[in-house]
C-alpha cells in the first residue's frame, strides 16, 4: 500500500529518522522531490492520488516539521508524475 509517512536523513550519522508531522501530503507515488537550497525546504510535486493525477506542490520544513501546501496564485500547474524541474529564479 501506499504510505505517507516523512523521513529525514542525518549525513553526519548516515541514519534515518521518521519525522511525523501532523499535517502532510496524501500518500501517492510518481511523484518528484527536491531540495531547495536558498530556503532550506524540501519541495514535492506531482504524482499520482488513488489514481489521479495531482498538480500539488507542498514544501517541507524541517526545522518545524512542518508540510505546508502551496497554492499557485497566477495559473494551474501542470500535473506531472516522474519529474520535476526547478530553479531558484522563480521560487517563492
């Protein structure tokens, strides 16, 4: 079955600690992820839910442990399953 559980990963320990935020994206696979860098957030995109496809974004904090959705004011995204493309430039 599908999970949607949230996993970090310590490079100084090479060890995983599941996080257990309270609010998070529903379970799907095909999705994509990414790390941006600037923010210090991890960003998942896509996939697919109960198979639909999802133009969800929703971005990580560790630091609070926290996912929070992020709705796209200007236009729909694409749905997207497998890949992802980002850059600095344009994000939030």
């Amino acid at each position: 079955g599908l999970h949607d559980d949230t996993w970090v990963f310590d490079v100084r320990t090479h060890s995983w600690t599941e996080m257990n935020p309270t609010n998070k994206p529903s379970p799907r696979v095909y999705h994509t992820m990414v790390y941006d860098e600037k923010h210090d957030k991890t960003l998942l995109f896509g996939g697919n839910i109960s198979n639909e496809p999802s133009d969800e974004l929703w971005e990580y904090d560790y630091e609070k442990n926290t996912w929070t959705e992020i709705k796209n004011k200007a236009k729909q995204l694409y749905t997207s399953m497998w890949h992802l493309a980002y850059h600095v430039l344009f994000s939030h």
